[in-house]
C-alpha cells in the first residue's frame, strides 16, 4: 500500500510532514497540488515557491526524496474567461465565482486531485489537519488520515513546531492563513496585504475586474476596495 503525503506548504501540513520524518514513518510519496493563476503564473505568492524548494533540499538530505509538484490542467484566468453555454447567463464569461459554492475550487483544484488519486490505487492519503479543526476531520476521507489529530497537534502547536524545526513559512509574518492570491473567501487585511506588496498582482485583480460582471466579492468590487484602501491611506497621511 502506497503511503502519500498531501503537502500544501501551510504550517499543518508541514509540521505534520516533518513530524512523520522524525517517527520514521512511511512516506512513498509528499504531492504537492500547483493552481495556476494564468498558464503562466501560479496561484501561490512568490515566497511560497522558494519555501517549496527549502522544503525539497531539506527532504533529500533526510530521506532522499522531492515534492511531486502537480499543475492543475486549467488556471483561473482560462476559466474565467471561458463562456458560459447554459441558463439565461449564456453568452457570458464566468468571470469571479460566487463566494458560497465558488466554482475555482471544484475546477481548479479539487478535481486535478481526484483524478491523481484515483490512479493511485491502494493508498493510504495524510492530510495536514490540525487537533483543533473539527469540523475539517469529521469530513476525512475512509483511506485518509490526520496525524496531528492523533498527536493532539494544535495550530498553535504546528506554527511553534516548524519554527523550532528552522522551516518557518515566511508568508505567516503577513498572513494568518495562506492561500491563493486571488480567493474571493480572503479577508480586509490580507486585500490590503496584496495591494501593497505585490502591486503586479493586484493589477491584474483589477483588470480582471473590468471584465467581470460579478464583483470580487458580495460587499465589494475590486475597484472599490481600491477607493476604499486609498482612502485609508489618505486618512492615515494627513
């Protein structure tokens, strides 16, 4: 039976990743599952690819292994601009999901997941949920398993961890959760976040936002989370 590690590069998984390498646990295989934003660009901040590759260089020096990288068959971008072929919105691109039932998740993500999984066989799946997210661990999977759980690992615990371990993820000095640059389900804060530090990203926000007739999110269009950051911003000047 196959042993796989689901890494995601977020604090759980990799506490959970390192913590099966200091049990000499079986590990055949850590998968690492790549959205893409455009064909181009990945959904992912930049500092997340160079943890990706501390991460790699630490697995080969341990137990002579790599993250399998996956990309995902569809970025955001093309299933944003993918026309719609049903209902009365035919005719129209995508263009942002709706926040409850986003389509990016199915499409981008969960599907490309599935479909590796199920070549895989016999298999036993471990998945970086933390002791404290019960709602996450009532949702596992038969053949799936959430070490931390068993080690009664908190959030808390696996952020301490990998910080004693030397392979802290630095987007957790701007973020408390990590995720795709573009997820309409993200807080004010982490908007702000984006807006400053990577400018490139949040442009192409921006466009995007022009040609969608949805808004970014249900309170907010892109467009006016950036009259109401510059705002702020004036306030905060004068």
């Amino acid at each position: 039976m196959k042993h796989i590690v689901s890494f995601s590069g977020g604090k759980d998984s990799t506490a959970m990743l390192l913590k099966m390498i200091e049990k000499n646990m079986q590990i055949d295989e850590i998968v690492y599952f790549e959205v893409m934003a455009t064909k181009n660009l990945g959904a992912e901040y930049p500092e997340m690819y160079l943890f990706l590759d501390q991460i790699d260089k630490y697995l080969i020096k341990t137990i002579n292994k790599k993250i399998t990288r996956i990309k995902t068959k569809i970025s955001f971008e093309e299933q944003f601009y993918k026309i719609k072929q049903k209902n009365k919105h035919k005719g129209e691109i995508y263009g942002f999901p709706y926040t409850i039932s986003a389509w990016c998740n199915d499409r981008l993500k969960m599907r490309a997941i599935n479909e590796y999984y199920k070549k895989q066989g016999e298999h036993i799946r471990y998945i970086g949920i933390a002791y404290d997210e019960p709602k996450r661990l009532a949702k596992l999977q038969e053949n799936a398993r959430a070490p931390l759980e068993e080690w009664k690992m908190t959030e808390k615990d696996c952020l301490e961890y990998i910080k004693k371990k030397g392979l802290y993820n630095p987007l957790y000095d701007k973020f408390k959760r990590l995720g795709c640059w573009f997820c309409v389900k993200q807080n004010l804060d982490s908007l702000r976040i984006l807006r400053k530090d990577y400018p490139e990203l949040w442009e192409m926000l921006l466009k995007w936002q022009k040609d969608s007739k949805i808004p970014f999110r249900p309170d907010y269009s892109v467009k006016e989370l950036e009259e109401k950051f510059k705002k702020e911003e004036e306030k905060y000047v004068t």
